[in-house]
C-alpha cells in the first residue's frame, strides 16, 4: 500500500532531473550553513524554504500541459494588473517600489512574470503556429516589452533582464531569423547612448566599475574586488569547509544570497567549482532534452524558455561574482539564501516535469 502510495506521489516527478536538482540544493545547504556563519535560524528558514519550493513544483507537475496552456493569457494579465498595482500603491524599500501588501500577504508580481510571460508568448505562438508572420514577431515582442517597462521603472535591472531572456528565448525557438537578431542587436549597439541615459545612476555606476573595480576599492568595486580575491585564494581543492577566511572574516558582502559562489569557490576551489557546474550542466541537459521531446509547440516552447532562463540565472551570478559581469542582483540559483526565486524556479522545474509526464496525454 506505501508502495502503490509512494508511485501515485511520484508518478508526475522526472527522476533524472529530480535527482540533480535535490544534490544542488543540499551542496547550497552545505555553503549556506558556512556563508551564514553557522546559523541555525537561517539554515531552518532555508529549509522551509526548500519545502515550500517542492510542495509547488509537485503541483506543478501534476497539472496537465494543455492546463496550463489555458491559464496562460489569463495568469499573464492577472501579473500586468498586479504590477501597475504595484507601480500605483507598492510599498518602496531602499528606493525601490517592488512589493505590493495585498492585505493578506506581501508579494513581488515581478516573480511571477518569469512564468507567466514565456507561458503568454508560448501560447501566442502555438495559436499562430500555422500562418506565423513578421508581424506575430513584433506583437510578441510588444507582450514582452510591457511587464518589462514596469519592472524596470521599480527599478529591478536583475529580474528584467530575465524576464526579457525568457521571451526572448520564446521567440527565437519559435524560429525568429538569427539575421533579424544580429540586425536588432546592431540597432540596439546604435542606441547604446540613449540606453545609457534611461539607466540609473547607480546602475551606470555598476558598468563603469567592471571594468575597473579599483576605482571605487571600498564602494561600488568592493563586492567584485572581495570576491576575487576569496576565488582566487581558493585554488584547486580549496581551504575547506568553515575555513574560508573573506568569508568568516566577515569581507564578503551579501555572503548568502547573491555573492555566495565566492564563498563557495574559496571553500571548495576550482573542484568545487566544475562540480557544481557539472550539476548546473546536467539540469540543463536534462531541460533541453525534455524540450526537445515535447510533443506540441506549446511544450516545446515553454520548456526550451524555463531551461535556458535556469541558465541565464546561472551565467548571470556567475558572471557578476567572476567581474565579468556588473552586478546586478541575481543570486545563484537553487543555492543561495531566499525562498521567493526558488519557489519561482522550482515552479519552472515542475512545469518541466509536467511537460515530460504526461506528454502521452497531450494531443499532438
């Protein structure tokens, strides 16, 4: 009877992708307990964390693709409402208005835009499937471009920048010429100017100190600065767990949530590091290839954007904590502290899984 019990709960789970998935969270539990300075508060709300992630991705999972497909035009507008919610009455926290206080609860609708916008552009296309035309392109492009204006103004660099991946990634697998997007990409190199004045000031001041972190060693440069150093003091294997000195020592900022791959690198060096990439790897080998074996476009679609949306969190982090990238708030994902963007990503898996499982059931 467990048996037969254990198999109805896990009949919608993907193994393979279920399997790398809970290795990388418990590695993240590992670096979280050293970067926390061995805090058994954050460590508690972080596995809360992780079970409230798991009980929405097995949701997810057990909602039927062609489900999904149903709610996605009206769970897209649901976000847009919630956003000019919040652009209207959102509460404003170290000058960004990103929360809207629902009575209730307190939520950031920008979250739940990295679902619903590649959910509205994957619909859009499965309906347009058969007489697709440049203009479909463009009224695509105008869905991505809305929840993306309004979460810019919040101001949240990070979140917009995935969002606009996800779309993106839509579009382009829904078969956009690669010459339309190196002429776009050319258009928008042109435009960089007036780009660079719509821009924050302290997100221009971001772009001038990758460069040079060294011009401002103890502001803007401090993070990039203080985590290539605990990278680099890593080396091969590693000082080993709880011996990382930036990190106890109290140099790294934002040690658990955003810049935690530096406390992990100096911990477990340049191994560690190829291993979790490996992990990062097989999460999203195992994305693609769910993509590639979704039986209508709809799955296709919505699979290859949740996949290559896990990668941009990824390369992003890693980028921004390397000095490759400017720093724009992204954290690590599946290992660093918080629970909103892991609900949002473990959300995404369950899709995936959903995608895979009942892909007998999907009418092709």
């Amino acid at each position: 009877m467990i048996e037969r019990l254990l198999n109805r709960l896990l009949k919608h789970i993907d193994g393979f992708l279920m399997g790398t998935i809970v290795m990388t969270l418990l590695l993240g539990l590992f670096v979280l307990y050293s970067a926390s300075g061995e805090s058994t508060g954050r460590m508690t709300a972080q596995l809360t964390n992780i079970s409230v992630a798991l009980v929405v991705m097995w949701v997810a999972a057990n909602i039927p693709p062609q489900h999904l497909q149903r709610v996605a035009l009206p769970l897209y507008l649901l976000g847009l409402v919630l956003l000019l919610g919040v652009a209207m009455f959102g509460e404003i926290t170290n000058g960004a208005r990103r929360w809207l206080d629902l009575g209730v609860a307190r939520i950031q609708p920008s979250e739940l835009m990295k679902i619903a916008v590649p959910m509205m552009l994957a619909w859009y296309f499965a309906k347009r499937e058969e007489s697709l035309q440049l203009a479909d392109y463009a009224i695509a492009a105008i869905f991505l471009a809305v929840p993306a204006a309004f979460i810019l103004k919040q101001p949240d660099l990070g979140t917009t920048l995935l969002i606009v991946g996800s779309g993106v990634f839509v579009i382009y697998l829904a078969g956009f010429s690669w010459k339309l997007i190196l002429a776009l990409a050319a258009t928008f190199a042109a435009l960089a100017p007036v780009l660079w004045s719509l821009l924050h000031d302290y997100q221009r001041r971001r772009i001038i100190i990758l460069f040079d972190p060294h011009q401002d060693p103890l502001g803007a440069g401090y993070h990039t600065i203080q985590a290539s150093i605990a990278i680099g003091s890593g080396g091969l294997a590693g000082k080993g767990w709880l011996n990382g000195t930036q990190s106890q020592l109290d140099f790294i900022p934002e040690r658990t949530t955003d810049f935690i791959l530096a406390v992990f690198g100096e911990e477990f060096g340049l191994l560690g590091n190829l291993f979790l990439l490996l992990l990062f790897t097989l999460i999203i080998g195992r994305g693609m290839f769910i993509a590639a074996q979704a039986q209508n476009t709809f799955c296709r679609l919505l699979a290859g954007s949740i996949t290559l949306t896990f990668f941009t969190y990824a390369f992003v982090n890693i980028g921004m904590v390397s000095g490759i990238l400017p720093v724009v708030g992204v954290p690590l994902p599946l290992i660093s502290y918080g629970g909103t963007s892991l609900v949002t990503l473990m959300l995404g898996f369950g899709i995936l899984m959903s995608i895979q499982t009942h892909k007998k059931l999907v009418a092709t």
